[in-house]
C-alpha cells in the first residue's frame, strides 16, 4: 500500500543515516517496522507488570491458554 506523509528533512536524513539504509523509502519502513515491534513489545511487558499474564506454576499449555484469550 502507498502512503504519502509529511516528514520533517532533518527526521529524514537522521532516519537514512540511523537505519544505514540508502534509499529513503527503506529507511521510513525500516523505522516503522522497528518501532511497531518495540510497541508489540512493550504490550506485552506491560501485561506481566499489571499481573494480568503470569509465568508463576502455569504449565506451557496453561500459558498458551492464557496467551490466546488476551488477545
């Protein structure tokens, strides 16, 4: 999908020169696949800081089990 945004030229050569990517468009994919793990990351970070997923005596299929009805 093609998509057309405005993005500020300094946050343009600081994301092609963080990313080491040469083209423009690899370095903007590149930091948008970045930080959609990061966030995917931090979701589930958050969810064993609240409690609401645990590790404490679950057997692996338990935490499947727990794993599949949270999302």
């Amino acid at each position: 999908m093609k998509v057309t945004v405005d993005i500020n030229i300094k946050d343009l050569r600081d994301m092609i020169r963080l990313s080491g990517e040469k083209r423009r468009d690899a370095a903007v994919l590149k930091f948008l696949s970045n930080s959609l793990q990061l966030s995917r990351r931090r979701e589930v970070l958050d969810k064993f800081i609240t409690g609401d997923w645990s590790t404490d005596g679950a057997t692996g299929s338990e935490k499947k089990q727990s794993w599949a009805s949270a999302s």
